[in-house]
C-alpha cells in the first residue's frame, strides 16, 4: 500500500507542476494592465515604469513564472489588486464558503445518484427503471444556469419560501439554520449535473454485476432478491467511490455560475468579480486553489480506492 500511494503523490507532482504553467500562462493572456488598474489610465510613464519594476513585470515570463511559483510554494500568492490585502487572506473566506456548498450538493449527488442508479440496474425495461433512467437523464441535461435561474424566479421569488440568494439573512444574520435555508436552492441547482451522471455510472456498474456470474449464484441457491441486490451494491460500492470523487471535485471548481447567481460569497463569485475588475493576483490564486484542490480530491480517491479494492494496488 505505501509503495501505491508513493506512487500516486510522485505522479501528482509533474501534474500540479503543469497545472501551476498552464494557469500563469491562461492568466497572462487575460486582458488587461495591473499597472493601469492601481494607478489609473492617466498615470505618468515614470510611475508605471517604477511600479512594473517593484511588480517584477518588466523581467521575462520564465523568471516570472519561476518567482511566482516559488513564492505560491511559501504560500505567498501577492497581494489583490482591487483589495489590497493579501490573496491568501481573500482566498481563504471564499473557499470555505464554497466547501460549505460544494458538500452540501454533494450529499444529494452520492444518495441520489446511487438510488436513482441502483433502482434502474434493478428493474430495466420497467416502469421504475425507466423513469429513474429518465430523471438521472434529465438532470444531466438541465443547463446549471438555467436551473438556477428557474429556482431563483420561481421558487424563492414566486412563492418566497426560500431566500433567493446570499449565505444569511443580510437583515437578520442567523445561525445553522439560517445557512440551510439559504444552501437549498443553490445546492440544488450545483447537484443535479453531477447526480445525473453518477446515476448513469453506477447503474452502468450495477447492470453488470447483476448480469454476471456472481449474482446468478446467489440466486440459484435461493437468496431473496433484496439480498442480492444488497451484494450487487457492496461489490459496486468502488465503483461509487470514484465516480463520487470525482464529482466532488467537479463541484468545488464547477460552481462558478451557481454562486453568481445566487450570490454566494464562493471561490466563483470571486473569481468572476476579479475578472470584471482584471485582478490578476487574485484570478492566479483562485485557478491554483481549485486546481490544486482538484488534484488533491482525486488523490485522496485513489488512496480510499487502493485501501477498499486490493486489485487496484496491483
């Protein structure tokens, strides 16, 4: 087992190294000037010649990608633009805001999916089959946006059951509850892409237990079918760690448009005003946390992975 994780992490090193290229690089070809956004259009050359110096921009992309990278390491990813204060300050409140909504969708992604999964490997060609398929369909194809927007306008505008956005009561801030109220809907609308597709992957997993070997001599000596069922899922249970890892990690990076829209105070709703506002800093930063944390999540999978099923160590 140590010499599969020791493998993994050394595998995981050149990949995050590449993701640390491709992010300095995709944010360098943002446009927009740091220098104009802190001094302004009307700035004399002087001043932004001594600024482009004290930034370190005047020196070649390598020497900056190579500063960068090493002050990322140190846990130093430079100050915001439009904030000035630390990125790692900045980043810190958004991410755990996003984990809060990121889990929060996951728990209807795993259960949802599985059931919606298992009830169509265990009646296909039947009604309930059926509709399960057809719901686990559906939600894959339900545009993320477009969902939030018709729970937005609908459910908590329509009938004001549920706050429309924001993570408390901006008048009256609560406690847990106030939170879960305001998790519902954008919860809802991160969760159904994901639910959809691990529904499809683990009923695909389960069809093919339930078609094999195995199941048929459980029931040729009589097991009831509920048991079978029950041994069909334990064998398929892998197979739900990883896709569930996966869209765990699909969540934390993918919610960009959820947290818009409902004004969530997440990794996304920063990144898309750091966009609007060409902070540069804080646009590296975000892309390398989520990256970051994409790569860690899948990571973690694959060990709970190597832990369940010894065929993967080998």
């Amino acid at each position: 087992m140590g010499r599969f994780l020791m493998g993994r992490v050394l595998l995981a090193v050149p990949t995050l190294l590449g993701v640390s290229l491709v992010v300095f690089v995709t944010v360098k070809l943002i446009p927009g000037d740091p220098v104009t956004a802190l001094l302004g259009p009307s700035a004399s050359a002087a001043s932004r010649a001594e600024l482009t110096a004290r930034l370190g921009l005047d020196a070649p992309l390598p020497e900056q990608y190579v500063r960068w990278l090493g002050h990322a390491l140190t846990g130093d990813l430079g100050v915001s633009i439009a904030r000035q204060v630390p990125v790692v300050d900045v980043l810190g409140a958004a991410l755990g805001n996003t984990v809060i909504l990121a889990l929060a969708a996951f728990v209807p992604v795993v259960v949802g999916g599985a059931l919606l999964g298992a009830a169509g490997a265990a009646f296909p060609g039947r009604w309930p089959g059926r509709l399960c398929d057809g719901l686990a369909t559906l939600a894959i194809s339900a545009p993320q946006y477009a969902v939030a927007l018709l729970l937005v306008a609908f459910v908590a505008v329509g009938t004001g059951a549920l706050p429309p956005g924001g993570m408390y009561d901006a008048a009256d801030p609560g406690g847990p509850g106030d939170l879960a109220l305001h998790l519902v809907l954008p919860a809802t609308a991160a969760a159904l892409v994901p639910m959809g597709l691990t529904a499809r992957m683990f009923r695909t997993a389960m069809a093919g237990l339930l078609d094999g070997e195995m199941v048929e001599h459980l029931r040729a000596r009589g097991l009831p079918e509920r048991v079978v069922l029950r041994h069909a899922a334990h064998n398929a249970a892998p197979a739900l760690l990883t896709i569930g890892g996966l869209q765990l990690a699909y969540l934390v990076e993918g919610v960009v448009f959820v947290e818009t829209i409902f004004s969530w105070p997440g990794l996304g709703q920063l990144l898309f005003t750091a966009l609007s506002q060409r902070d540069l800093p804080v646009i590296q930063g975000g892309v390398l946390v989520v990256a970051v944390a994409f790569v860690g999540i899948n990571l973690l999978v694959d060990a709970a992975h190597g832990l369940i099923d010894p065929r993967v160590r080998r």
